[in-house]
DNA sequence: ATGCATTTGTTCGTATGTATC
DNA sequence: AGATACATACGAACAAATGCA
C-alpha cells in the first residue's frame, strides 16, 4: 500500500529539473546553461550542490562545462554514443572473456551484413566503397592507419543498417576484442600477408553487400571473423563456434 | 606529431584510480571505500573534489552511499543497470525506436536459444523447466507476478548460454522495450488469451531447447518475438523483420 | 532507550587559473 | 593589455543521519 521512500538529496533534484526541462524540449541541444552562480540562485542551493548536479550530468554525456567559459555549460544532443561508456565499461569488466566477446562480435557482424545488404541506400553503399578502398590503400601503410581504416569499413556497414543500437554496441564490441589481442597482433611479424587476406575477404564482403545477398553476406562475415580471430581460441571452443555459424 | 591536451580536472583523476582499482580487482564489490575524509587524505585533493567524484562514481551505478554511514560507501557489483539507465532515456526520448529495439531483441534471444540448446547442462535445463512452471502457474495471477516469471524464464536461457555479454544485454533490450509498450499492454482487454498463447510459445521453446535443436529453438524465438511485438510496427517494417528470420 | 563519536549532506568564503570582450 | 565574469579547487563550518556503547 506504501512505497518505501528514499533520501532525495538535493544535487539529484537539481538533475531532475535539468534533465525533465531537456526532456520536455524547454532546454534544446545547443544552448546554454545558466553560470553556476545563477543557477545556485534559481535553484536555492550551494555553489557544490549545483557542481555535484553538473559533474553527474556531465559525466552522462548531457552537458559539457569548460572554465571560464562567460556563456555557461552547453548542452549537448542526446546521441545514442551515450550508451558507448557504459557498454565500454561493461565490456572491459573483466568477467568478460575474449570468446565471449568473440561469438557476440560474430553474432552482431553478422546480423549487420545481413541487414546491410538488405536495407543499404546509395550513400551508404558508396561510404563502404570508399572505406574499403582507404583500406586497400593503407596495406602496408603502419598498423595504425589501418587499423583506423578497417574501423571505419566495419563502422560504415553498421550504418547502413539503420540501428543504432548495433552500431554502438557492433563498435564497442569490436574495440575491446582488438584491444585484447593488440599486443599480440603487433608480434606477428607477416603482417602484410595477413592485411592482403583481410583486404580479399572485405572486398568479397563487400561484393555481396551491394549485390544485397544478405544470407551470404552474414556468413562470409561470421566466417572471416572465426577465421582471423579464432587461433586465439582454444580448439573446442573454436569448434564450438564453427558449428553455430555452419548452422 | 603532439597529441591535443584536455584539461583534466581533479575529480576525474580520483574517478580513473578508483574505476581501475575497481577493474583490477583491488576494490571488490560489497567492500567499503575509506571515508570521505580519509579519500582526501589519499588522493590529497579536497572533500568537494572527492564528493564530486563520488556522485559521478554513483550515479554510473558503481558505488552507493549513505549519510552518516560509518563504514563508508558500498561498492557495488556491476549490474545491467548501468546500461538499462542510459538505454531507457534513449528510447524515451526517440533516439532509439521502438524498431531497433525489436530488432536487437530478435538477434539476441534468437542466439541465445540456440546457443542455450547447444550448451546447457542439467543445472542450466533445470533452471528454465522450472522458470517455465512458474509462467504457468502464474496465469491469470496479475500482470507483474506473470512479468516477472516472463523475465526468469528468458534470464534461464541467457544463462544457459554462459556469455555474460549476451545476457546482459538481453536483459537490457527485454526490459527498456517491454517498458516501452507495457503502457499499451495494461489495456490490452483479453491478457489471459494472450498469456496462454505466451506460454505454449514457450513451452515449445523450452523443448526444443531440451531437445538441443539450436536451429529450431532459434527460428521459434525469432518467430515467437515478431508474432508478439510485431503488431507495434507499421507493416513494411514488419515485414522487413519476417523477410530477415525467414532466411 | 539515551547519548556519543563519526560520517555524510550542505553551505559559505576565499584564492587561483582561464576564457571572452 | 586590461577588465570582467567564469570555473576550479580548497578548507572550515554546521546539520542530519548512522552505529555503537
């Protein structure tokens, strides 16, 4: 019959009101907030009461404070790259382990091909095309330029799905997974080899994307990635993934 | 050849040490932080700076604190929380629709059946059995007691496929989408029909499952999902969906 | 049940570096 | 170059809450 009540401190009501007047369009991306010494006096609290609300919204991506700045925090577009943090930090927890990530790179690389091929526009197709040529060029070019390179071709089809939610979530994923192999890629000394198969499977990756044949596309996908990354592996559990995607 | 500098303010210096502390397995969940005076000691920086960091460290769900408490703040175990806060105002605000969502939920619960027909054990099998007899029992029993059963039973499935990734991001989408149409369920008239029909769904997941048919159980969750939430989409859309679990 | 020491929540005043005009 | 308004950071103080003797 009662809720059960909790202390509401007064930096989180400030929150509140920032972030229901953002909500409720009367705050637009953009503009700016008030000086922290106005908004002390508008909303009746101390100057570390209106910092602690700052940092926290802050810290979600919702505003941007600089020192100094005569015009005040600005606010920021809600942009689902909110959700990039926390995924970031999920994914980096520690009880996540490299295979893990793995199959849910396979899962997601997949789905994205597939609906990449079935859904893509002109502009998208042309921004993979033109990816893909950066990384064509970049063979040999030092590890982090095409490195760079290989992002934005993976980034550019996760685009051309049109979700946001597997773009992020595609994007993480696939930094923390190379993050956790970097050292070792960075020891492996034929590197020109492994770029020039890496370049032949995205061009075919490609072929089938613009020829919208989603069912290959996710299988040429999933099959590279299990290629490229699953010696990492421990044989079973290789095995264990190319079962799933033979499937 | 220089890289850019970002002015880096104190609080967000005690955050790092206290993030990677945390990350390293130096601070573990349930444990307590010093106190707040005893922070500053440490990190030598003063009690508004270490309040600042701490309210940014709350408010990511990492740690909780009490006023007047003398063991000093909670350490708390990583929870999908910290994904579901960010994920919920996105789809509340539109960034995310209700489409992408769906979608994401498809691709992961699809995975995860069969990944979870593949890999169980009897512990594991058990535990969605039982989940399953509960959705029974709870029919007819009020929406949030069938809920819940509803959400046990799909968390016994992500569990069974032993990647934590993919469960919590399953119980994220779940939660953020069901939140976005429970609005329209509660006057949905006839929910007993529509339980009925959720739980032979389910039963006839559960044995495909039990069964260790990963394709099937994957189709039937695919399928079961668009069937349900597919009504909440103008019909390309819907049919976009069929077209991609159909191949 | 009461009081006490400790801790967090909040406020205020001040000094300093910074951005803009 | 100087003036002004700003954010950053510090430290002291008081109120309220907690746990324990």
């Amino acid at each position: 019959m009662f809720e059960p009540v909790r202390p509401v401190r007064a930096y989180e009501r400030v929150v509140e009101q920032i972030e229901s007047a953002l909500r409720r369009g009367d705050l637009r991306a953009g503009e700016r907030l008030p000086s922290e010494r106005e908004l002390m006096r508008q909303f009746q609290v101390s100057r570390s009461t209106v910092r602690e609300a700052l940092r926290v919204l802050e810290s979600n991506g919702l505003l941007r404070s600089r020192q100094g700045d005569p015009q005040g925090a600005e606010l920021l577009p809600l942009s689902p790259d909110t959700l990039r943090r926390p995924m970031d930090k999920l994914a980096r927890s520690g009880e996540i382990s490299f295979e893990d990530l793995l199959q849910f790179r396979i899962l997601l690389d997949g789905a994205a091909s597939y609906l990449a091929a079935r859904l893509h526009d002109e502009t998208q197709i042309a921004a993979i095309r033109s990816a893909l040529e950066r990384l064509h060029s970049t063979v040999g070019a030092g590890r982090t330029a095409w490195s760079e390179a290989d992002v934005a071709f993976h980034d550019a089809i996760a685009q051309a799905t049109g979700n946001p939610l597997l773009q992020i979530c595609s994007a993480v994923v696939r930094s923390v997974a190379t993050g956790m192999i970097e050292s070792e890629i960075a020891e492996a000394g034929d590197s020109a080899g492994l770029m020039d198969r890496w370049v032949r499977q995205h061009s075919r990756l490609f072929e089938l994307i613009d020829a919208r044949d989603g069912v290959e596309a996710a299988a040429q996908a999933r099959r590279d990635l299990l290629e490229e990354y699953g010696v990492h592996l421990p044989a079973d559990r290789r095995q264990l993934l190319a079962d799933w995607i033979g499937s």
